[in-house]
C-alpha cells in the first residue's frame, strides 16, 4: 500500500518545493523531434481499485510509463502513479477533467481522493476525473538525496534568516544540500522539472485516449498547466487556474518565494479580525481588543522567542521565533487553521503552557520530499549565486515585511546547484485557444494578487479572471464562496464563461 503525503512545497505553492540538472537536450521534446526522435505510444493503463489510505469508493489506480528523458524517448522508463474516477453518468459524459495539484510536491493521487467526491457532485457526470503524481511525489518515481535529519525539517528547507538577520548559516546549509543532491538525486532528481510535468500530461492524455484534456490547476499546478496549454495548446479543452503565480521565465520559482512576503501582509489583517472578535474569548483563544493589536503582539512575542526559545512539546526542538513566524505563514492558507495558530500563540505566551508544536514543524520530512521540495525549482531556472546579494535582499525584505522576517528573498540551494538548468523556462503568452479561466482570492497568502494579475496579462484574450473577496489560498471547492463555485462549475459543464473579468463578492 502507497502512503501518500501532502507537502508544503518550499516555493508554497500548494504547500511545497533542488538538483543538478540534465544534459542541455534533456527533457526537450523540440529537439527530440529536430533529431527525428518519436516517443513510443506509451502502454495501455492497468487499471485496479486504488487500495492507498483515504481512497474513493470507485476510485481507480494505475501506472504510466514515461521516458526518464524526453530528449531520448526510447531509453530508460519512469513509472508514475495516476488514478481516475469514472463518470458514473456514460450519456452525461463530456470528457476528460484532469486534477493538477499545487507544490511543487504535492500528490495528484491524495488531492483526487480527497476533492474527487465534491467535484464529482458539482459536474453530475461530464467528465472521467483523473490526476496524476508528478515525478517525485507519492507513488511515481522518486530520487534521494541523502540529507542529514536536521536539514529535512520544513524550517530549514525554508531559508529563515537568524534572529539578527544574518544568512551565514543558510548559506552553509544551502550549499551543503545543493552539494548532497549533485551527489546523490541522480538523473532521476534531475528529470524533476515543470516542463517535463507538462510532457507528462500529455503522455497521460495519451495513454487515455482523449483527444483534449480539460484540467482543474491549483497553485503551482496552474503554472504547470500554462506552460502544457503553451506547448500543447490544440490539445486543451476547458482549463480553470486557481491561484496563479507570476510567470515571468526570468525568475518563476524565485519570484514565487519572494511575493510570498507582500502575500503574508495582504492576508494577515483576516487573522487580525478574527482574532480580535469578542466570539474568541470565549473560546480562549481572543489575542487582543482591537485587529490592530494583534500584528504588534505577533512580533513582539516572535521577537521574544528569538531571545529566550521555549521548550515544547517535542523534546529537543524549542519553540523559536523562526518556528512561530512559519506557523503563521501556514495557518494564513486557510481560516480553518486560525484557531491552531491561536492557541500555540495562548501557548506561547504562558509561562506555565507546553507549546504544541505542529506536525507540519515537528516532523522531520523523508529524504525523497525534501529532495523534491528542492529539485524542481532550481532545475527550472537559474539563481542568482552572490551571497552577498542575498543578505542585502533579506534586509530590505525584513524591513518591507517584518511578518516573514526576509525569508521569502533568502538564499535557497538553488544558488549552489552544480548544472545549469536543461532548458529554458516556457514563456507564457496570449496565444492559443481562448479557454481559460482564471479564479483568485483577493488576499492570498502564496500566490498574492498582485503576482496573478502578471499571469491573466500573460494569457491576455485567452482568459478571464474571476476576482474573489475572499482571504486564504484556493478558491473552487475550498473557501465556500457560492458564487466563484457556481461559475466554475458553469464553465466546467457547459462551457459557459464571463464575457470580461468579473468579480464575487464575499
């Protein structure tokens, strides 16, 4: 039995996502083709009742072949897992509707399981919903790179600055990773890539015999999607991109790391409210009087944590400033995560209380998530590598944004990676099929607004955006908003979109 895990990707995309890259054709299935190279029509899928924890009655599993290298498509073969539910309504069906998940890291497999039973209540048949575990992830093909325990935690792969600012001991620690996964991720680690994510689709397109995928992306799965509809565009049916990030090919996962900052300020104020309304006190868990208290009362006791860390519940790991800024990061994704972060911040304060740290900070990742969490985005693009530019980005950043303390513009393992990366990023642009529909929150912690605004400039007639008043991050079937709802489901089933960007009220 596969045991599938959901990610906050190191990029947070999704909650997310580095390694050598291939040679400088890999994965380049233009220059695949200039040599007269032809990708083998892949196997027919073996399809079986999915037996993973938190299966779907009806949801099936299987496994796709895939070149390791696209650039050479009759050599070696990954495997990936993938999964379909089938439209139980054969005169009602449509097509095929791919669920792309967020990261990079996060299990195509898990998210169906765990959205495929609403989403199939919302589409009433016209569609096989299928989804896929990009390479890295879940069941499909993993790489290690052989990490000590102390760099696989998610506040050591997210790059946080010291307590005074100072980046030495990320820059140690990201050189040290970047070193281990040149030694060890193998061609594997270096196949981890967007681009061949989006050769993938398409295989996966392939191997189902459709003619055209209609897809549902969320996060970083909407870049992904944008980059199959650049290269496919003729095999694109009806697409929705939830939560888009800018991008812009001359930085892509950096430039998603850094908007992460000014996102953290659009949507902390919801927090803010939340925690300052007279309903919390009777729940224990109201932090002040007035919204514009709890900001100040944050950062102080961040601040207070940096001096003096205090024991919590997992013996050896205090309770730092570092850990309660990435617990605030976190519970920003989604006001269901408000109370926890309340409590641990009640917990915090106390001097008698044990704080509870999160699973998502006591645990220690296995060495194939961290690997993934780091190989896509330094295979996609290129970093910069002076040090020293990075500590003047991280002070600018810690005084633009003292909620996330610099570590959206802090040095990454991307500035050691040994190779350059395989191919340049795809640039997203207005042409293909109009059939695009973009959905965003307007207080979105990973991918703010501002950054989905370069994404619907980027497609230009080729989309419409749906801007919804809403904070937190995903919007179809995850924030309850009855009218951003009801027109993706409009779209999805009878193909019916705005005529010009609109908006949902909260």
């Amino acid at each position: 039995m596969t045991t599938y895990r959901s990610k906050t990707g190191l990029v947070a995309l999704c909650v997310t996502a580095v390694a050598a890259t291939l040679t400088a054709t890999t994965g380049a299935s233009a220059t695949a083709a200039s040599r007269g190279a032809v990708t083998p029509a892949p196997p027919a899928l073996a399809w079986t009742a999915c037996t993973h924890t938190g299966h779907l009655d009806g949801q099936q599993c299987a496994k796709l072949s895939v070149p390791l290298d696209y650039a050479a498509p009759a050599g070696p073969q990954v495997e990936l897992a993938v999964s379909r539910l089938p439209s139980t309504r054969p005169a009602a069906r449509r097509g095929t509707l791919a669920v792309v998940p967020g990261g990079p890291g996060s299990s195509g497999v898990q998210r169906l399981s765990q959205k495929g039973a609403a989403l199939a209540g919302q589409l009433a048949g016209a569609y096989d919903i299928v989804a896929l575990d990009p390479r890295g992830v879940g069941g499909s093909v993993t790489a290690a790179c052989g990490l000590d325990a102390a760099d696989r935690r998610l506040t050591t792969l997210r790059s946080w600055p010291g307590a005074d600012g100072g980046i030495a001991e990320n820059a140690d620690r990201s050189r040290r990773v970047a070193e281990a996964c040149a030694a060890n991720g193998g061609a594997e680690l270096r196949s981890f890539t967007t681009a061949n994510q989006a050769r993938d689709m398409d295989r996966f397109r392939e191997a189902l015999g459709e003619r055209k995928l209609s897809v549902w992306a969320v996060s970083y799965g909407t870049y992904v999607t944008a980059v199959y509809a650049q290269k496919f565009p003729q095999r694109t049916d009806r697409l929705v991109l939830d939560s888009s990030g800018d991008p812009d090919p001359t930085r892509v996962e950096r430039g998603w790391l850094a908007n992460m900052a000014q996102g953290a300020e659009d949507r902390f104020p919801d927090f803010a409210s939340w925690a300052a309304d007279p309903a919390r006190a009777g729940e224990g868990l109201r932090l002040a009087e007035h919204p514009q208290d709890v900001r100040p009362l944050f950062l102080a006791l961040a601040a207070e944590l940096d001096r003096a860390p205090k024991p919590s519940s997992v013996p050896g790991l205090p309770l730092t400033g570092t850990m309660l800024r990435q617990a605030m990061q976190l519970a920003l994704y989604g006001d269901a995560q408000f109370p926890a972060f309340a409590r641990l911040v009640r917990e915090a304060q106390d001097p008698k209380a044990v704080p509870q740290l999160p699973q998502e900070l006591a645990a220690v990742l296995p060495d194939s998530d961290a690997a993934l969490m780091v190989g896509v985005i330094c295979n996609d693009v290129a970093w910069p590598k002076d040090v020293s530019g990075y500590e003047r980005a991280v002070a600018a950043d810690r005084a633009a944004h003292p909620l996330t303390a610099g570590m959206p513009a802090n040095i990454t393992p991307c500035a050691f990676w040994k190779d350059a990366p395989a191919e340049r990023p795809t640039r997203i642009t207005g042409r293909g099929p109009s059939n695009i529909l973009m959905v965003q929150n307007l207080r979105d912690p990973a991918t703010p607004y501002a950054a989905s605004l370069k994404m619907r400039e980027a497609l230009g007639s080729r989309a419409r955006l749906l801007t919804v008043d809403h904070g937190g991050h995903g919007v179809y079937l995850g924030n309850g908003n009855a009218c951003s709802d009801r027109t993706v489901t409009g779209y999805l089933t009878t193909g019916e979109r705005p005529a010009r960007d609109s908006s949902c009220p909260s």
